[in-house]
C-alpha cells in the first residue's frame, strides 16, 4: 500500500510558510518587483520550486485549484501537501495553476469576485522561464511611485493584453503571479497597463 | 473637533502587570495548573471547549487560567487562538447513535430498550454546599462498577417513536453544502445548519434565557425531553491522500432531542416534532437549551406563526455570540472622546435654544 | 500504476489506525523504545498541527451541521525500506502523530507486519478494549430500574 515517493514540503512549515508569505506580501504591494524567494522545497514534478513554495504557503482545503495540462503531474503532491481541492471547473478555483506561461487558457472563464466578495477572484499562478526588470511593460498603480517596467520571458503576450483591460473591472479582477524558477513579481487587479 | 489621545503606553504595561499579579493571587498560595483544571473545573472547561468552538481540554484549561476563571474572557481567548491553525480536515458527520454512553435518560419513556443511565449528574444531589470538599475532600468515593457493560445498542427514543408514525422524521437533508459561519457571514433567512452552529457556538446564559422563554408562554412548544445522552463518539476524517475513512481520536459531547407537540398544518398531520441539541463535554443545559431554542426557530419550516422572541432567527442568532456581543458592549468603555465632545456641543446648542425660547415666552407673557 | 488496495487490506489499516489514534502518546512512546529493530526514515510531511472541523447531524440523523473544530496533528513518513505512512490525531502532541505514522508504515512493511501487530496493536487494542468497558460498566452502575407502583383496586 505504500506510494512512490513524492517531493517533501518545507522542512519547518510553519516558519518557512511565513517567510514566503511575506515575499509575496512585498511582491503583490510592490507590483512589478522582482522578489526571491527565501525558501525553496524539493521541486515537485511539473512545476518550479518557486510555486511549489508559494503554494505551500498559500493553499489549502479551502483553495481549489485549477491545472493546467503542464501542471498537472505536481496534481498529488499538491493534493497531499496542501490538502487542496483540484478542480476541473476554472469557475470554482480559488487558484489557477498555469505551469506553461506560453499556452494560456481562456482567462476569462475564471471569476473575477463580485462587488460584495471581490476578493473571490481567481489568483492565477502563471509560470514563466525568466522575470527581467527595466524592460518591457510599463507598469504604473499602487504600490508603483511613478512607473516601473517588468517583462517576462515564456508568457503569451495576452497576458498583459487581459491585465491592461482589466483594468476597467476593477475592484474585481485577477491578481496574476509571475513564477520564474526561484522568483516571483506580481500583477495585480489595481495594475495599469497600457496595451 | 479632533482630539489626539496618546501616551496611554507606560500606563498599559503597568496595567498588564498588574494585571498578571492579580492573576497569579497570594503568591503564598499554590499555583493551579493546567491538569488540575481541566480534571477538577471540567464542566468550565467544556463550556469553554463549546462556545469557544475548539476540542481542546488544554488550551480551555489554559485559557480559564489566563482569565482569570472568567468564562467568557477565555472563550474569547480560544477563539482568536483558533484563527492562527489552518483548518486541515472536516470531519465525517458524527455518529451519536454509537457514542460509548456515559448518561443516557429519557423522561418520555420509563421503560426504554437499554435503559435510563444516569451517569455523573449533579440531578437527585440535595445542593447542600459539602464542607468535606472545603477540608481538602478526603474520602472520595470509588463506584463499584456493574458486573456486565452496557448494552452497544442504545436505540434513540425518536426511533421508538417513529415505528407509530407519530413523530417527524429527520431525513438526511439535502446534500448541498454545509453553511459554515466562521467563514461566511451569517445572511437570513438561515437554513437550520448555519442556525444548529450558531446556538452550538451561543452563549449558554443567553440560550438558556430563552429556552426558559419558549417554556413560559412565549412560544406554545409543550417540550419534553425525549432523550439526553453523553458519552465519547469518535471522529472520523478522511485524508485527502487517503481516500478512505481514518479516526482520529474521541470527543465527549452531549445530545439532547426535545419533543414537542405538534398540531398540524395544512400539509402536515398532527405528530411529534423534533428540536436538537449538542454541546462538546458535559454540557446538559446547554443542549437542552439549544434543543428548545432550535425546535422555536423551525417555526417558518413548520407552519407555524412567528410571534414570539425565540421565534424571531434575526433577534436570536444576532445576539447569541458572546465574543460579538461582550465586544460591542465593552467597546463603550474605549475613548469615544470626538464622539461626546460634539454629543456636547450638540446638548449645549439645543440647551441655549431651549432657554432662549423659555426667556422669549416669558417676555411675551409679561407683556399681555 | 500501483494495485489498489483491496477492501480488506483498507480495513484492517483502517483499524490499526484508528487504535494508534487514540491511544495515549506516552504508550506508543513505550512501545517504540521497545522495538528491537526501529526503521531509519525520513519526513515526507513534517509534523503539523491544525485543526478538523467536526461535523454532526440534526437528530442524529438528519440535516448536517459544523459542530465546531478540534486540534489535530498530521505527519507523513517514509520509512528506509520505502513504505510511507500516516499519522492523524487528536490534539497538538506532534511525536504522537509522528509515532501514529512510524507504526502505520511498518505495519504495512509484509516484513513486519506481524511482529509489529503482536507487540504494539495488540497490547493497545487490548488496553483500549479494557478502558472503554470500564467506563461502561461504571455508568451501567447507574442504570435505573424502576418499579410502577400499582394503584390498590
């Protein structure tokens, strides 16, 4: 009855849980900033070690989370570290998945929270192969004093397409993660984007 | 007008001394500790336990003591402890009908298969305070068990009662999702799972209240206790990673099923309701209390015309949480400094209109 | 792909388990320091403590319903000869969920199996079985027998 062995968790979960906690606190109030991540587990099959970290320290029973093919290996080791739900309906996830920035589903089918809960917007976890600052998209919002400029290597280009329209929906909306192999920026619902 | 309060800081952490000092008494006097709560202020403990809505006979303990034995206080300290664990399972609906009895009565049938269990139960006690327990209580009894357990098949009275058809039947309800308020905020109406978590987390004095309530007019229930059992039952999980069914471990908790009387509706046959009631630890008045309150808020469910306060959801599960309702009410006592100053100058205003109006009548009367 | 595990193997896991479970942490203390040959492992799942929502039904049979929650402890471990087991308990006690799951993976090792089910689940079953007929019997003690007291004609 034994099954094969998967890639552990954090060795002390409770404070390297925090640690990363705090990293994408900083990234998601900073958007557009390139934050290392400060702990990193063994790297489950399917994903970086940089998602495997946040979602340690982000999902749990109460987070379903949506797959992408590209992700779907890592579907146990997230089941048996996290506990979390998988779902196949991107209508109930608390969390999208997506292990390959370059084939993005449909984000649109995602929910984007409603004016009572708006935080029951999808997050989406979009990983890329590099994060490059200085260059790329001009980023403008909270949390940016004046303008800062982020691109990202191995990510459709629709992307920034659906966060720079997105904009008009907010308080609702998505708040996107940016995941290269040992760092993460974010994109937040507030973000302005020009096309 | 705006007015800064600072500089309260010293005056705080000295406060807080004090307030460990006061805590820890007559250093003179032994110190309690956590085992000897939770083994000889048991009934403190479960009461914490429930409406703190945590299963742990430690952190109750360790929360009366931080309180000072005041009960309210430590569920309210359970209760934001509670918030820092990630809830890791829900646990398969407990089966009560399985629990290893403690105390099992019934005052509906003398005779019930199994029988009347009275357990550790303070009834038939002629409340005389024992001034042997004031000398340190020396000569505790030790109860001679009986030759033979318990019969592990202690059918529920209702069950009794359904074989004629003359009571309700508790259906397993519809298999939608179960309401969880510490998660969403209470909406109304409220459907009767959301409504059993909210009188299983309310306040005891409050729902005793209006249980006695319902029993003196205010509601025309003609409760009986139809059964009251408290014992262990084991919790069940089933592991995400598993895919099957493991215990975990036991709770003791107590049941109460209250029957009521029923005439009928237009689509209902007259018959015996249900109202029902479950508290972690020994906790008899509470169940039964929740019981009775529970069987009042079905009134919509039921046909029956809402005319009482127990009936009323919105009046009851607003008010029946003492952390919500000891926190709005002590809220008072914080600085409303702002608040007042313009209530003053408000007062003054109205005042000065009032005397020059009285000074203008009088002129005028002094006139005619 | 692995064969799944056929009814009984889940059930008697399940047992072993749920004995494991509830016996005090102290006792599976004993018994690991007893055992002749304990496994190297390592952890797949740290010891974490948390909480399970209990869950009841109205009347016992009826309209599910969240109780309220208890503590609990999980750890996962994998054992050098590959076999990974689970502790689940009530409470915060870390080392008894780490225990709970050490017993469980040797329990499924064929290699160990029995010895392990002669010298730790039987002596625990045994002690459980004995601590809950006590119990019982010492309530039963306070079953009531009443007598109707028959009205003379």
């Amino acid at each position: 009855m034994s099954v094969p062995s998967l890639a552990t968790g954090f060795d002390d979960p409770v404070q390297d849980g925090q640690r990363v906690f705090r990293a994408v606190l900083d990234a998601m109030s900073r958007p557009g900033r390139i934050v290392p991540l400060p702990r990193l587990p063994e790297i489950p099959a399917g994903l970086h070690a940089s998602s495997a970290a946040v979602a340690l320290a982000l999902l749990d029973l109460e987070t379903p989370v949506w797959l992408d093919e590209a992700a779907s290996p890592a579907a146990k080791w997230l089941r048996f570290h996290c506990g979390s739900p998988l779902t196949a309906a991107a209508g109930d996830a608390a969390f999208a998945l997506i292990a390959d920035g370059t084939r993005l589903p449909d984000l649109d089918l995602f929910p984007i929270g409603t004016p009572d809960y708006p935080e029951r917007g999808t997050t989406l976890l979009i990983q890329v192969a590099a994060l490059a600052k200085g260059r790329g998209h001009r980023l403008r919002g909270p949390g940016i004093e004046h303008e800062t400029f982020l691109d990202a290597e191995g990510l459709d280009e629709a992307l920034w397409r659906h966060m720079a329209q997105g904009r008009d929906r907010f308080p609702l909306g998505h708040d996107v993660m940016l995941l290269s192999p040992d760092a993460l920026a974010c994109l937040p619902r507030s973000i302005i984007l020009e096309d | 007008m705006y007015v800064a309060i600072k500089g309260g800081e010293t005056a705080i952490d000295n406060a807080h001394a004090l307030l460990a000092e006061k805590r820890r008494g007559n250093p003179a006097v032994p110190e309690l500790s956590l085992t000897q709560i939770s083994e000889q202020m048991a009934l403190a403990v479960d009461r914490v336990m429930t409406e703190g809505s945590v299963y742990d006979r430690e952190l109750a303990a360790l929360a009366i003591k931080q309180a000072r034995g005041d009960l309210v206080e430590a569920i309210f300290l359970l209760r934001a402890y509670r918030t820092t664990l990630p809830r890791l399972a829900t646990s398969e609906p407990l089966d009560t009908a399985a629990m290893a009895v403690q105390r099992r009565i019934s005052a509906t049938f003398k005779d019930l298969p199994g029988g009347q269990v009275l357990g550790p139960t303070f009834d038939y006690t002629h409340r005389l305070l024992d001034f042997t327990l004031a000398a340190n209580g020396q000569d505790v009894p030790t109860p001679e068990p009986a030759d033979e357990p318990l019969s592990a098949d202690l059918p529920r009275v209702a069950e009794l009662l359904n074989q004629e058809g003359l009571i309700e039947t508790a259906e397993d309800g519809e298999d939608g999702p179960v309401g969880d308020l510490t998660r969403e905020p209470l909406t109304f109406p409220a459907g009767r799972d959301l409504r059993l978590q909210a009188l299983a987390r309310g306040d005891e004095g409050y729902l005793l209240a209006l249980g006695y309530s319902t029993q003196r007019g205010y509601g025309n229930s003609h409760p009986f206790a139809g059964e009251i059992r408290m014992g262990e039952v084991t919790v069940e999980i089933v592991p995400e990673e598993l895919g099957f069914p493991v215990e975990i471990g036991t709770v003791t908790v107590t049941e109460c099923e209250m029957i009521n009387q029923f005439k009928g509706s237009k689509t209902q046959p007259p018959q015996f309701t249900r109202g029902y009631g479950l508290a972690f630890g020994e906790a008899e008045r509470k169940a039964m209390s929740m019981a009775l309150v529970d069987r009042a808020l079905r009134c919509r469910e039921l046909g029956e015309e809402a005319t009482v306060p127990a009936q009323d959801e919105e009046f009851v599960l607003s008010h029946a949480d003492s952390v919500e309702a000891q926190g709005f009410v002590q809220h008072l006592k914080l600085p409303h400094y702002v608040d007042f100053q313009s209530e003053l100058v408000l007062v003054r205003a109205l005042r000065a209109e009032a005397e020059a109006r009285a000074e203008q009548e009088k002129g005028s009367e002094e006139k005619e | 792909m692995l064969p799944s595990p056929s009814d009984d193997q889940i059930a008697s896991r399940r047992h072993w388990m749920s004995v494991l479970a509830k016996s005090p942490a102290a006792r599976l203390e004993e018994l690991w320091r007893d055992l002749a040959e304990p496994p190297a492992y390592r952890f797949l799942r740290r010891p974490e403590i948390g909480l399970t929502m209990i869950r009841a039904r109205a009347g016992g049979t009826g309209t599910v319903f969240n109780l309220g929650e208890m503590t609990m402890t999980r750890c996962a471990v994998e054992t050098a000869t590959g076999h990974v087991g689970f502790g689940h308990v009530a409470g915060r006690d870390t080392r008894h969920a780490e225990l709970a799951a050490l017993f469980d993976a040797l329990l499924q090792d064929p290699a160990r199996h029995d010895e392990i089910s002669a010298t730790v689940l039987a002596p625990l079953t045994r002690e459980q079985e004995t601590r809950r007929e006590q119990a019982s019997r010492k309530a039963a003690a306070t079953r009531v027998n009443f007598f109707t007291m028959a009205r003379e004609a």
